[in-house]
C-alpha cells in the first residue's frame, strides 16, 4: 500500500469512519464509512485484504483498519462465527454496553441520513436508537433523533413512516 493511501487511511481513522473492527484469530473485520459503507477484511499474518470499495482492496479503508487495529480499536472474537457473521460480536458486545451502542447507532444513523436512499435504514436504526435512549435515560439524545427526524420529514416528505417515528420519538420524551 502507498504512503498517500496510509495518509488517507489514517485521516480516516481519525475523523471516527472506523465503526467497528472485530479481530478473529489473525483475521480483522470491519465497517468503514465511506462514500457508503465498506466492508473490510484483513489478515493480518499476510497482509491479504479486502473491501467492498470499488478498488477492492489496498486502499483508505484498509488502511484506517489497520490504524484502527495498531491503536487498540477493535473487539477480540473468540466464537468461530465471527468468521462468518462479524456484525454479530459487534452486536453481541454492545448489547452488553448500551451507552456505547447508543453512541455507535447515531454515528451509523447519521451516516445513513446521507446514504440511505429508500430511508429503511435509516428508520431501522432510528428505531434502535429510540431503544436505547430508553435504556440509558440519556435525554440529552432527544435532540439529536429531533434534528434527524426533521431531516428525514423533508427527504421523505411523502412517507406515512415519518410520521409514526415522530410519534414513537412524542411518546418517548414523555416516558423520559
């Protein structure tokens, strides 16, 4: 990999685009936010990579997963499922820790705000997000779903969804 991609890997790394890394074994998996979401995985004993960037491979997102990696940002993975299902020791592990799911959900809900073209996602985590509001008590995160909300009302004007997760955000300020 070149130094101008390492560069910009690291830029990466350090504007938060690294959502998750989960390290199996030598193996590292990975969600970048890019352009849109890109999925990476590195074997670290080879240095063999890839993603589902349009160059495939060798390029910012794996080089923000290897600076993630070389400082300590990942989720060591026992379960031989990880190999298959990454997103599930994410999933598992935050479940665990529901002020850091919280935090990783907006991160990702905010993203899909400028990705998600049909809006499903984006209602999806919106939804999770509400969830663990909720379980935290962080009222201070109201806001926040607020201004996302008032977003998504106007790229999806026209949708009656808008207006249920506005009234599941009404129903949730009031419990609180």
């Amino acid at each position: 990999m070149d130094e101008r991609t390492l560069k910009k890997g690291k830029r990466y790394y350090k504007a938060g685009k690294v959502l998750w890394v989960v390290k199996y074994k030598d193996k590292l998996f990975s969600k970048v936010l890019g352009t849109y979401p890109y999925y990476v995985e590195l074997d670290l004993s080879t240095g063999e990579n890839r993603c589902t960037c349009p160059l495939g491979g060798d390029c910012k997102h794996v080089a923000a997963v290897i600076k993630a990696h070389e400082n300590g940002f990942y989720f060591e993975a026992l379960e031989d499922y990880a190999l298959l299902y990454p997103e599930a020791v994410v999933l598992k592990m935050l479940a665990s820790v529901p002020e850091l799911a919280l935090d990783v959900t907006l991160k990702e809900l905010r993203f899909a705000m400028s990705t998600d073209e049909s809006g499903s996602e984006v209602a999806r985590l919106f939804r999770r997000a509400l969830r663990l509001a909720e379980i935290t008590k962080r009222v201070e995160v109201l806001h926040v779903l607020e201004d996302i909300l008032d977003e998504y009302k106007h790229v999806f004007s026209d949708y009656e969804l808008a207006l249920k997760l506005e009234d599941e955000l009404r129903k949730l300020k009031t419990r609180l």
